[in-house]
C-alpha cells in the first residue's frame, strides 16, 4: 500500500512538471500575413518557425485588454539557418488604428535578441497592439522564440495611470509616498533595445485642508529632469518649478488657506535621457503653529492675574513660549490685558480708519465737483469715479491728459500735483501759490475745501482742454507702418501675418480663443467667460499665456484633430467638429 501511495506522488509530481513546462513555453500559432488576419495571442512565452518563402517572411500577431499603466515588453530571439552575415530581422509594434509606434531590427548574427516595450497613458479603457515578425535577410529563420509580457507601472499605487489632463487626475491622499512611472525618451538607447509610449505627463487630484503646510517632492532618477506644476480647481497655476538638470529633486512647499483640491501635474522634460522614469511622489503633511496652540477659553477671555505665566497656556509642548507671543503680536501680553480686549481694540481702529477714509473721499469729491462747476469744466460728475477723477483734475488745470502718466512717478508726482493745484487756484481767481501748500500735512485739506465754497473770485471763461494740432496733421498717414507685437519691426498696417517672423495677427490685440474678446498677457483668466488664460503648451509641454503663440517654443497654440483635420485652439480633450478624441502627439 505504502509503494502504491508512492509510485501515485511521483506520477502525480511528473504530471504537474510537464504541465509547468507546457505553460513555460508554448508553440507559437500560425500568424497571419496581414493586419485583417492577424492572430491573437496571450502573454507568455512561445516557439515559433522557421520563416522563409514558403511559411512567409511576415507574421502578423496582436494582443489585446493591456490596461493603462500597464507596459507591454516583447522580446525575439532569432535562430539563423544557415550564414551569420546577410540576415536581418526586426519586431515592430502598431497601435489599435495600425500606426507604427516602435521599429527595432539587426542582421548578421547567428543568433539575434531583440526587446522592445511600450507605456500608454490613460486616453482609452484598454489598448490593442498588433506585432509583426519580419525576415528581411537572404538567410532566412531557422526558428525564434516570442516573449510577450505585461509589467504593471501603475501610477501611485493605484491600479491604473495617472491621467495627462485636470479632468483626468488621480486621486491620491496627502501625506503619502508612492511610486509612478512615464515614458521617457523614444529611441535612445542602443539600437538593439527600443522603448517608449505616450504617457508624458501624469496629474493626481490632491484634497487639502485649511491650515496645512504641503511639501510636494518629486524623486526622479539620475537621468531624468522633471517639472512640476500645480493647479488649483479653476486651473489657475499657483506654483512652478522645473528642475536644473537630471537627477535634480524638486521640493515646492504650499500653505493651503482653504479647503478644498489642487492638481499636481508631474511633466517628463524633453531631455529625459532614460526610456522608463520610474519616479517616486512624496506629499508631506505639517500643522501650522496656530493649530499647535491650544488655550483654553476661561484662559482666552478672561484677565490674567499675576501669578499667571505664558507657560500655562501651552499644552501638550507644542508651542514655545517665543511662538506663542508671535501670535499674540503686536498686543503684548501683560497682566490686565485680555485676548478678547486686544481683538476688540484691532477692529474698532479698523472700522474707524474705514470710516474716515471714506469722509475724506466725500469731501475731496465734493470740492472738485463745486471747482468744476464754477470753472464750466465739463462732467463734473466724473469727481466721484476713482481715477476718473484724476482726468477731471488735470481738465480744470487745463494740461494734457497725458500728463496722469507723470502723476505715477515717485517724487516727480509731488512737483505735478503741486502745479495742478496752482493752475487750478488761478483758474478760481485765487493766488496761485495756494497750490504749494498742497503738499503741507492738515493745510492740504483745507485748500480744495477753500476753492471750491470760497466767494466769488476771478472766475474765468474757456472753453473745456482740447489737443492741439490742425485737421491735416489729424488725418492718418497712407501706408505708416506699425511694430508687430512679436519681433516689433515695421511691417505693413492691414497685415495679417508678420513677413518677418510669420507669425499670425501681428497687429490686432490678443484675443480669448472661447469668446473673442481682447485679453492681456498679464491676466491669469477672461473677464468675460472665464477661460483659463495659462496652458500647458501642446507643442513643447511649457506652461504658456493663451495667445495665438507659445511664448516659449513659439509654435501656434492650434491642434489638428487627426481624425477630421479640424485645427482648434487645445480648449478641451474632444475634437469641436466631429467630437472625437484629440491626441496631442510629444515633440
């Protein structure tokens, strides 16, 4: 019984041993000769062969439900059958729509190792790939062997990519420290080994509280330089920082004074020098010293007696005494002085600065309302309108309005402000050197008061300040030539493009491409509909000002949809026409 037992085990062992070795390698199925009738194979490893005239020299193979995230590595050994010198072979991969992403290829060896591996990003659910097998040599394959396999590089732990897009991020928590990966360079290393993919940028949604203090710190490899950058919800760019050279860890700190999510976009540069980056993403978390601090409430609303000390009001020894008198500042803390009488003494000299500030407005706007109307200077009214009532000064002293440019020169205002005021008590009948003590602390409040409701005076006549110059010097010039905006060099006024540096709408003003209304360099959003001015250039992947070009590379921010050929400004992921995906290719 015992022998029967035993002679059954070792069956059984044998069994399992011709079953693992089964699995271990497979025999390669007949592959078709075109992309219509490719074959469909697993991961795994197989034995196929030969190729030659007869069997074909082309094999076509494909694989499919590869997740994003996931690399797939392929790797051919070739067995030559006959001479080393004269044969060729190479291993390319298509994509899903049968374009080529990798070609790796090399003759004259006996025996020839290929590899080659790809990383897609997030655009779809799962991905299909079509492999060929190619003999190009005049000796031909005695046999190969085809290794497919699929490496998990998700993204943060998570089981999938982190997404190349605000509307894609992946959520990952503060205070963590995880490990991603981005394709890298394409092609270079040598040309035996060829990898890459579409996976250039990577965006995580990160849930913050008020009152923490993030540090954001990305860990790349020693041949990678990385940017990051970060976003808030309306996709403004709160920080940037890119990295000095490869290898270079970038730390950005965040005070968050808000609840609420930003984005942190991790972009690959494109001097990447390794064809994986396998980075590593560290959020760390602090409490700020006004979260540290705890007082209790009898302790923050009543009296302190002599015998209280700062020392009684730290618990836990979270907080210093020298911190603790910082947050008390500027209200020392003494016996006799409550918390909640410092608070109050701080808000009632605030509310009362606010109200002066605002008697002081009326009474000026007053004044300069009554001089206008008594010196028939036009739109009085223009005295309550901040700045407006600048312009409506410098009328009633009858000087050019460009002289409000002079006003915003330090020290050079004072002299401006003081021969305003001396024009406009002359144009009041009053002596002008009444202007000079403008400038004399409290008397320069009492002056507009006197000119504008002091008794008549020499009041004069004239008409309201007009340019000078005659109606011939007014009339435009045919032919003047105006700067373009981008090289600032003389070009033609009802030019389209500039003929020096051929960049479209040289003259016009810049302009929103959602609702066409003139912007400014220096806005972060549209006044009108919002849109984010500040985007990841689709061309060179900088962080650029919405305009008709990228301020960096100098590309036109337009996109071609590779499906219709629509070009559109890169407004959101779908195309405006046919309303399929945009794929915005790396260059």
């Amino acid at each position: 019984m015992k022998k029967f037992l035993l002679v059954s085990c070792l069956l059984i062992s044998l069994m399992f041993a011709g079953s693992n070795s089964v699995m271990a390698q497979q025999t390669l199925p007949a592959g078709g000769n075109s992309f219509e009738s490719a074959t469909l194979i697993q991961p795994g490893k197989y034995q196929g062969g030969p190729l030659d005239e007869e069997t074909g020299l082309e094999k076509y193979y494909f694989i499919e439900g590869v997740k994003p995230g996931q690399e797939i590595k392929i790797k051919g050994v070739f067995i030559a059958s006959s001479n080393t010198y004269g044969t060729l072979n190479g291993m390319v991969l298509y994509n899903e729509e049968m374009e080529e992403l990798l070609d790796v290829s090399e003759g004259n060896n006996s025996s020839l190792a290929l590899s080659a591996s790809w990383l897609p990003n997030f655009d779809q659910p799962t991905y299909k790939y079509y492999i060929k097998i190619i003999d190009e040599g005049l000796w031909h394959t005695k046999s190969f062997t085809l290794e497919i396999s699929l490496v998990d590089r998700y993204d943060a732990n998570s089981q999938t990519d982190a997404g190349d897009s605000i509307d894609k991020a992946l959520a990952i928590a503060p205070g963590g420290n995880y490990q991603s990966y981005l394709a890298g360079c394409y092609d270079c290393l040598p040309f035996d080994i060829k990898e890459g993919g579409t996976d250039f940028k990577d965006f995580y949604k990160i849930t913050a509280q008020k009152g923490q203090n993030l540090t954001i710190k990305i860990t790349p490899p020693s041949e990678a330089q990385m940017e990051l950058a970060i976003y808030n919800t309306k996709r403004q760019l709160l920080k940037s920082e890119t990295a000095e050279n490869p290898g270079a860890v970038i730390d950005v700190p965040l005070d968050i004074i808000n609840d609420g999510d930003i984005f942190a976009a991790v972009i690959c540069e494109d001097n990447c020098s390794s064809n994986l980056v396998a980075y590593t993403l560290d959020i760390a978390t602090a409490i700020t010293s006004a979260e540290k601090a705890v007082i209790t409430k009898e302790e923050a609303t009543g009296q302190l007696d002599e015998q209280s000390s700062l020392e009684e009001l730290i618990v836990g020894d979270t907080l210093s005494v020298e911190e603790l008198r910082e947050q008390l500042y500027p209200f020392e803390f003494k016996p006799g002085i409550s918390l909640s009488t410092s608070a109050s003494s701080l808000t009632s000299f605030l509310i009362g600065y606010l109200v002066l500030w605002i008697i002081l407005y009326i009474y000026f706007a007053l004044c300069l309302y009554f001089i206008a109307k008594k010196t028939n200077t036009p739109n009085g009214w223009l005295a309550w309108i901040p700045v407006a009532n600048v312009f409506l000064m410098i009328q009633i002293a009858q000087k050019p309005l460009w002289w409000f440019i002079l006003l915003l020169i330090p020290f050079v205002n004072i002299v401006i402000i003081v021969i305003l005021w001396m024009k406009i008590a002359e144009r009041r009948g009053k002596p002008n050197w009444l202007g000079i003590l403008m400038i004399v602390p409290v008397v320069g409040i009492i002056i507009p008061g006197y000119l504008a409701f002091s008794g008549k005076g020499k009041i004069e006549i004239t008409p309201p300040y007009a340019a000078t110059g005659t109606q011939e010097a007014n009339k435009p010039v045919v032919g003047y030539k105006h700067p373009c905006k981008y090289c600032e060099k003389l070009i033609p006024p009802n030019s389209t493009v500039c003929p020096f540096c051929g960049k479209a709408n040289p003259l016009g003003p810049y302009r929103c491409p959602k609702c066409h209304e003139p912007i400014e360099k220096e806005w972060q959003v549209c006044p009108k509909c919002n849109q984010n001015l500040r985007i990841v250039c689709p061309h060179c992947g900088k962080i650029t000002f919405f305009g008709d070009h990228c301020e960096d590379c100098g590309a036109r921010l337009f996109i071609k949809c590779p499906h219709c050929g629509q070009e559109q400004p890169p407004l959101s992921d779908n195309c405006i026409k046919c309303g399929k995906p945009l794929k915005v290719e790396k260059r």
